[in-house]
C-alpha cells in the first residue's frame, strides 16, 4: 500500500532522476551512519577540570537546582538525611537497584528505605545521573531497573547523584557517552534530561515549581564513588 511518505520519496527520487538503490549513495548512508559526526562545540563549554564544574554548579542553581559537594559516596545517606530533616519532609527514601546507592550504609540514618519504581505515592526518591552537563546544568538518567524512570518524575523531591568525573561540557559528549556505555545499537530504551525541579509559567506567566514532577532538585556531587 502506497503512503504519503512513499509519494514524496518518490516525487522526489523522480525529479532528481534516481531509484535510491545506487551503490554509491547507499555507501554514503552507511559510512555518514558509521562515522558518527560530532556536532560542534561552542567555545563556552571547552572547559575541563574544576572550571568546568563550576559551571554546572552554577548553571544548576540557575534553575532552582540545589547542589551539595561530598567527598565520597559513603556520605550520601547523611545529606540525604540532613536534607529531608532542614526541609521538614518525611524521612523516607525510595530507589532503584543501582549498586552504588545499594551499597551503602543507610541503616546509620533513621530513613524508611523502599527499593522499585514509584507508584506515585512516594514523596522522595533518589538516582543516579549518567552524565551531566556544564553549559545549562542539565542531568542525563537512563531508564532501566537500576534507576527507574518513575522516580524522575512522580516523587516531590529528587535526589540525584553525580559524579564529577561524569561532567561534560555540553549535550554532543553525553551520545559519545551512552554510545561507549551500551554499544552504538543498543541504547536505552528512555533517556531523560533533566533541567532543574518541574515548573511552568503557563497561568499569568507566574512560575510555579512542581508543575510535571518534583518540585525540588537536589543533586549530591561526589569527588569519588
């Protein structure tokens, strides 16, 4: 059965004079496909080091993110900790299988611990970030058992954790990332990006935060896992 799509393909192909199954034009797909072009980099994300995240810092308090510096992993729990109890939130926490977070000592806080994807009625989760990046202060999360995507979006507040060896300058390093992670055919099935807590300014251009999804941001840099 004939589409739309296939008539102007072929409209196309017509007035261009080819069939679409030349060799050389077939070769050239493959070989644009297998080379992966990088885009271009501004020269306001060419950083590295601490330059670098200072600017995801900042670019993540931009957006009402709020961010935490630890020294290791080990002290993730204690912040986490500190945080629901400054904000006067309930002491529960809930995430995924990622063995990072499932490695640590939570028992030495008071916390409630649930583990799985939200069913929309936990009020705080926590995650792992792929990757971040520097230019807008944005969080790169893959879906799948170790940080499901409910947890992104249903909890009120999300904790996510990076790590600052997973800083990158801009949004072109996080494929080259996922690709060297998973394989270039075999990607997560969702990746989200995550820019400060939930908002929308659609009523009287007024912000309110919590609008889609968690109505605080707080992500936990570590120095070493």
């Amino acid at each position: 059965m004939s589409t739309a799509r296939d008539d102007i393909l072929s409209n196309i192909r017509r007035s261009l004079g080819v069939h679409g199954k030349e060799a050389p034009r077939l070769a050239s797909v493959q070989n644009r496909l297998a080379q992966t072009p990088a885009g271009v980099i501004p020269a306001r994300g060419q950083l590295e080091g601490e330059t670098k995240t200072a600017m995801f810092i900042e670019q993540a308090e931009m957006v009402q993110a709020s961010v935490a510096r630890l020294a290791s992993a080990a002290e993730i729990p204690a912040e986490v900790a500190r945080y629901l109890r400054e904000h006067n939130l309930p002491a529960t926490i809930r995430m995924g299988a990622d063995p990072l977070l499932t490695a640590l000592d939570w028992n030495a806080t008071s916390m409630a611990l649930s583990q799985g994807p939200s069913t929309g009625h936990d009020l705080n989760a926590i995650s792992v970030a792929s990757a971040g990046f520097a230019e807008t202060g944005s969080l790169m999360l893959t879906s799948g058992q170790d940080n499901p995507t409910t947890l992104n979006f249903l909890p009120d507040t999300h904790f996510v954790v990076l790590k600052t060896s997973d800083i990158e300058v801009g949004l072109e390093s996080m494929w080259q990332r996922l690709r060297a992670r998973f394989g270039k055919a075999l990607m997560p099935r969702t990746v989200n990006f995550i820019t400060g807590p939930s908002r929308s300014a659609d009523i009287e251009q007024s912000m309110l935060l919590g609008a889609h999804g968690p109505r605080s941001l707080h992500i936990l840099l570590i120095e070493t896992a």
